[in-house]
C-alpha cells in the first residue's frame, strides 16, 4: 500500500521551497541594487569627465569650437568628428544643432552623428576621458555613438530649460537614460527605468523629490510612472516602467 507524505515530510518541503523563494527574492534585490550603484557611478564619472575637459579646454565637450584641431585623431573626413559652435549649451543653434530647442521640448534629431549632443561623447572619447563609445560610429547606436547604461538602454546627453514636460526646475545639461536611441522620448516605450529604481538612485545621491534637485524624473504618457512633485513617487504605478530620469550635472 503507497504511502503519502507524512506532515514532517511536507514541513520540510514547504521549508526547501521557502528558502529558495527567499533565495531567489534577495538575489533579485541584490542585482537591482547593483544595476542603481552602476548607473549612479556612470552618471558621476561623466561629470567628472565634462569637469576635467572644461578645466583643460574652457570649454564643453560637443560645443568645442576647435576641436578638430585640438583634439587628438579628430578628423570630421575620417571619423566625423566636428566643431561645435561655442555656445554655452550643447545641443541649440550654431553649426551642429541638435538636442533640446529654446522652448525646452524635443528636437528629433538629438542623435544624429554630427549633432552637439552625440559628438559630446566623441570629444570625451577623443580625450581618453571615458570608453564605451567608439570613435569609428556609422549610424547612433549605444556602445557605438552613445554609451550603453547598466540600467538598460542607454544615456543620452540633452539640454533643460524649465519646460520640458513636467521637470519645472531643471535648468541646464543634464545625462538621461532612454530605451531607445533614437526617438520621442515623450512617448511611451522608449524608457528602461521604472519608479522604484529611480527613486532608489535619487534617495541615494539627492534628496528623494522627483521635482527637485540633480536626479529628477517625469513619465512620458498620462500615467506619469515616476510620480509628480505633488506625491513623490509611491502615488503612481512605480512597478510600470516608461520613467525618464534625468542627471543634472551643469
């Protein structure tokens, strides 16, 4: 005659399943956190990067108006890497335009080759101040034209002024992680980022307000994923990706 499982026998079932479940729970945790370590140390060697270039060529990189002749290997026949027009903001009018326009919303073109935005990176690259990037790119691609990010997709470089969309006090160059490398980034799909990881980043660099400070965020559809500056993050669907996450860092 078969004999069942004893109550014993299945405690100690039910105890295996829970400590793997357990298991399996706090190494996911332990990934996320680490995915938020990885991209707040991306976002602070950039800077870092900018800071060190400035210091030496008074100057940002991308607006560098002489670069082709300053910069090492910086050949606009060969490898497309031009001049910017020195105007204080990287990205709006003069010779390479792209990025965000003077009304703060998007400009469809911020990633293309020889916009300020994308040669910002080149510029960095040239200068031995950051990899990840590559100096031969045909077409905007991350890991080619743009860096990939830890936390998925990858980080575009772009200008703020107060209006666009919902980030009402940054003002200035920020770095934002996007999905897509090309594309709206006010539509939904284009954001690897959910509410929960952006609020961990800014908790742990600035001051937890999804509307104030460096580390801010907007979502690009009607269900605004990352919270308003009236609620923080909790009130909204945090778990929903499509959150835009900007860095401030000038």
């Amino acid at each position: 005659m078969d004999k069942g499982f004893t109550l014993v026998e299945l405690a100690i079932v039910m105890t295996i399943i829970g400590l793997l479940i357990g298991g399996i729970l706090k190494g996911q945790k332990m990934v996320e956190n680490a995915r938020v370590t990885a991209t707040i140390s991306q976002f602070k060697s950039y800077k870092a990067a900018v800071t060190i270039f400035r210091d030496k060529h008074n100057s940002m990189p991308g607006d560098f108006s002489t670069a082709t002749s300053r910069l090492p290997n910086c050949v606009t026949a060969t490898n497309n890497c031009r001049n910017g027009d020195n105007s204080g903001i990287i990205g709006l009018g003069g010779t390479s335009g792209g990025g965000w326009n003077s009304g703060g919303w998007w400009n469809s073109d911020e990633s293309g080759l020889d916009t300020e935005a994308t040669q910002f990176w080149k510029h960095l690259l040239l200068s031995d101040l950051i990899s990840g990037v590559k100096d031969s790119s045909t077409q905007p691609e991350w890991g080619s034209s743009h860096p990939s990010s830890s936390a998925g997709g990858g980080v575009h470089l772009n200008f703020l002024n107060q209006l666009a969309g919902g980030i009402d006090t940054m003002n200035g160059h920020s770095f934002r992680i996007q999905g897509n490398v090309t594309g709206d980034p006010n539509l939904n799909g284009y954001h690897p980022v959910n509410g929960i990881f952006a609020s961990q980043v800014d908790r742990k660099i600035d001051d937890g307000n999804p509307a104030k400070g460096d580390i801010q965020t907007e979502g690009p559809g009607p269900t605004r994923d990352c919270g308003l500056p009236s609620s923080g993050y909790e009130t909204y669907d945090i778990e929903g990706k499509d959150c835009v996450l900007y860095y401030l860092f000038e």
